[in-house]
C-alpha cells in the first residue's frame, strides 16, 4: 500500500454534528524506534507489546461550520482547557489533512483523559494520538465506505502522523511497525499484528512501571531522533535493530525467555547509548534507573525468575515478567524497589488487546 492509498474518494453528505469515543492503549517497544526519515518515517523497524489500562479516552464532539477556512478546535484534558496542547493538533491536523479532507468543515472539541496519573513521565503521545485518529476516521466511517481492515490500517497511519509509536497502539497484543525484509506485510506507513507464531506465555505477560521521574524530560523524543541524523553509530544501531527482529522470531516462537531477556534488555541499552553517544550527548536515566536495574540482575540471577526491564526515552523502568510470576516479582517490588520509585509509585499494566470504541 501507498500513502495515495488513505486518500478518501468522494464523500456522501457530510454529517452535522455528534460524538464519538474511543480508548487507545500506550505500548512499550521490544525493538526501539529511534531516528526517523522525511514525514514519520521510521529509521528502523520496531515491535511493541501493545499495553492493557494504560491507555488515553478521547470524545471528539464535532458541529459542521459555515467556512471552511481554518482548522477550529478547542482540547480539554480532565475537563480543563488545555490550550497548551493546541500547536501539537494543529501540527497533526496539517499533517492527515490530505487524508481527511473534511477536517476544516468542522468545529472539534476534544475532550481527552489518561488512566496513569498526569505528569507520572509516561508519555501520553502514542496513546492519545491513537485515541484522537481512531475518532477523527470514525467520522470519516460515517459518510464513506471502508472496510474493517482499510480502517485498521488508516487509523494506524493517521496516528503514525502525530507520533511515530501511536502506530503501534491501535491493535494488540503485539505490533511491527517499519520496513523488514522477512516480513512481507512490514511497511512504513502503518504498524501491522505481529503475523508469526508465538507461544502463549508471551500474551500473559506484565508490565509494571517504576515511575522513578516523574518530570518533564530534558530532550523531546523529537530532538533525540533527530540526534540520530550523522550519528557515528546509526548505521549499525539500525541494522541491528533488523538483526534483533530476525532474532526474535524463533525466540516468541519458542517461548525461550532467556533469549527473549537478552534481545530486550540489550534494546534498551542500546537505545540508551545512542543517547549517550549523540552530539550533543544526553542522558535520560537517573541514579534510581541504574539502581533498579541492578537490582532485577541481582534478582533475576538468584532467585531465576525470568523477569527483566527495558527503558523508553525516560527514567522510568518498565519490567516485563510472565503472569505466572506476577506475586513473587511484585514482592521483589515491594521489597526492594519501591524505594527508588518517585512517591513510591508504580503502575501495573500487562499485554493488551489494542484499541476499542466506547460509543
Ligand atoms: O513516538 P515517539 O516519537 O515519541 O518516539 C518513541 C521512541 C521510543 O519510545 C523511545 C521507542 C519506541 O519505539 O517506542
């Protein structure tokens, strides 16, 4: 598929006013995105788990206007205006305005809430993109013809436009976004279901968030891809992330989670040290990051419990573990980490199933 391909043909009437909502989850990546082409396009192909209450509700009210000039909208996040948000949108509805022609005959209000607490340094980008596109091509849905799968994929791709990993969280439980060679369906534009076999333990598994930092970070996701333009080691940062993807194949097919722990921490790292290593250089993680990760090795070695971490641009740690050791790992937690969490706080997510609509 081409981008042509989104492009909507003739629509029917358009509708005068109404609603919709949906709810889109966050996801956390296995295989990093970091760096990017021209208009959203990935540097390297990825693969998330796509997360389960961690997730953004978006109401998109629409009434049509008389002109059709300018883009009209107004956000609120938790019921309060938040005019702070406006560039962001205005940007994405510059961005999918060719894919969704009708955006300008509209007044939006958009009126959006997060399930994790505001400000707990989990990026609510993927999962409030996801949740504002899925709306916005539900319109679309009521005046003009598309099946199921079209709107999978556009709605994937829309998303994409607003924040690149917002592809990944319209569908579970796990989602490849960005051209590879051994899959056929792997494409640029749109995150794709993961289309290989994987073994059942990898749909029960956890993600617990150490919120170690709660602030804002100091370099934007939108900087730090940037940093990867002449970046000394971008060539083999990208064709690893290839490697990995050929790697983990068998690894999901398997179930082997040592192999699983080694690919996914050794992402982590590396997205990090491209960081570290960036001119100029910068650095996301704090002291508690280190100290917990310390700590699950040390664990891990021990008490063999196959439980690992991997990081996002942020300090905070998200530690991925199979159902079946959830009471043990969340003791260890208990027990050990929460010390190094910001108010002891932590949220405990798992695998998900992708977006649904709400009304
Ligand atoms: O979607 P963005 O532009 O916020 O970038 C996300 C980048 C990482 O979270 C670090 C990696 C990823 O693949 O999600």
């Amino acid at each position: 598929m081409t981008e042509k391909d989104f492009i909507p043909s003739d629509y029917q009437d358009l509708r005068e006013n109404g609603s919709v909502t949906w709810k889109a989850p966050s996801n956390i990546a296995l295989v990093k995105y970091w760096g990017k082409k021209g208009n959203q396009i990935p540097a390297n192909p990825s693969l998330s788990f796509t997360l389960d209450t961690s997730a953004t509700t978006t109401t998109l009210s629409f009434s049509k206007k008389e002109d059709s000039k300018d883009f009209s909208f107004e956000v609120k996040l938790d019921g309060e205006a938040k005019p702070d948000f406006a560039p962001k949108i205005q940007t994405f509805f510059e961005r999918v305005e060719t894919y969704l022609p009708f955006l300008k005959s509209y007044h939006f209000d958009i009126d959006t809430s997060n399930s994790f607490p505001h400000s707990s340094g989990i990026a609510s980008s993927a999962s409030g993109m996801a949740a504002l596109s899925l709306c916005l091509l539900d319109l679309e849905w009521q005046f003009s013809d598309m099946d199921v799968d079209h709107f999978d994929k556009k709605a994937s791709f829309l998303a994409r436009l607003g924040s690149g990993s917002a592809c990944r969280s319209i569908k579970g439980c796990m989602v490849q976004w960005g051209s590879h060679k051994s899959m056929k369906e792997s494409t640029d534009f749109f995150g794709v279901p993961y289309p290989y076999p994987v073994d059942a333990v990898f749909n029960t598994f956890q993600d617990t968030i150490l919120l170690v930092h709660k602030g804002q970070k100091q370099v934007s996701s939108t900087v730090g891809h940037g940093l990867m333009h002449g970046h000394p080691f971008a060539t083999q940062r990208f064709e690893q992330a290839h490697q990995h993807l050929d790697d983990l194949a068998p690894v999901l097919k398997a179930g082997d989670l040592d192999a699983f722990i080694a690919i996914v921490e050794r992402e982590a790292l590396t997205l990090h040290a491209m960081m570290m290593s960036s001119s100029p250089y910068f650095l996301l993680m704090k002291p508690g990051t280190l100290q917990i990760i310390e700590k699950i090795w040390a664990y891990r070695t021990e008490k063999r419990v196959p439980v690992c971490f991997t990081l996002d641009a942020g300090a905070n740690v998200h530690m991925l573990y199979p159902e079946k050791c959830k009471v043990e790992v969340l003791q260890f937690i208990q027990d050990e980490l929460v010390a190094h969490c910001e108010n002891g706080q932590y949220i405990c997510d798992q695998v998900g199933t992708g977006a649904v609509k709400i009304s």
